[in-house]
C-alpha cells in the first residue's frame, strides 16, 4: 500500500524533499549566521556613512563623480549558499506543479508549493528586514554627522 502510493506521487514526494531540504537550509543559514567571515556591522555603517559624505562633498565642490572601475564578481559561501537555498526552492515549486499537472495527490503537491515559497519567502524576508535596518542606521549616523 505505501509502495504503491509512493510510485503514484513521486514527483510530488520530490518535491516536498526538495522544499524540506530548501527550508532547512534557509532557517540554517539564519540561525547558524554567516559562513565567511564579514566585517561588524559598525564597520559597515561607517564605511558607507563615509562614502557617502564624501560623495555629497565632492558634488558640492563641484568635483565630477570618478568613474568606478569594473571588477570581477566573487561569491562567497554566503552568497552560494543563498542561491542553492533559492534554487531548491524553486525546484521543489516546480516539482509541484509538473505532481499538479499530472494529478498526483493533491497534499503532495500543495506541500512541495508551500514548502518552496516558505524558502524564499523566509530568505527574501530576512534580507529585506537587514536592509531596512541598515539605511535606518546609515541614516542615524548622517544625521549624528549633520547630514540629515
């Protein structure tokens, strides 16, 4: 009986896999912190804070913008790991659909579908909070600067 449910949803329990293994991923990647090392957030605040300064400085002398030279794009373990997490996510969303189209059982593939929205739901999530913290506080320390 459980063999034989198992061969008709197949496509359906590959996906909720997928989506289980994207989301583990996901709350691992938020609770466990980042894998390379990153410099203090007060480091990033100042950094940017004064880049910022001395933009508005040199807009207000005058001065042309210097043109910034292209770099090679680098992705560290952070970033990788976020791309596999969104890229199983979508798999399983996928793998949920095609269980759909197909007409496996339904509980599989609505599982799959939540499953990998939940992933890019919580990643999506989680950075656009770390944004929204980081101009709040870029902004506090321009107007401590006398920036505001």
């Amino acid at each position: 009986m459980a063999t034989e449910t198992v061969s008709r949803n197949t496509i359906g329990i590959i996906g909720v896999f997928l989506g289980v293994i994207s989301l583990g991923m996901a709350l691992f990647h938020f609770w466990y912190g980042p894998l390379d090392k990153q410099p203090t957030l007060e480091d990033a605040v100042a950094e940017k804070a004064l880049s910022i300064k001395e933009r508005v400085i040199s807009k207000i002398k005058g001065d042309r913008t210097p043109q910034y030279a292209q770099t090679q794009k680098t992705y560290d373990k952070d970033q990788i790991f976020d791309f596999a997490t969104v890229g199983l996510a979508f798999i399983a969303i996928v793998f949920a659909v095609m269980s759909f189209v197909k007409r496996e059982e339904k509980r599989a593939c609505i599982a799959a579908a939540l499953l990998g929205v939940g992933a890019i739901t919580f990643k999506f999530l989680t950075l656009a909070l770390g944004a929204i913290i980081f101009v709040i506080l870029v902004a506090a320390v321009l107007g401590s600067l006398g920036l505001s």
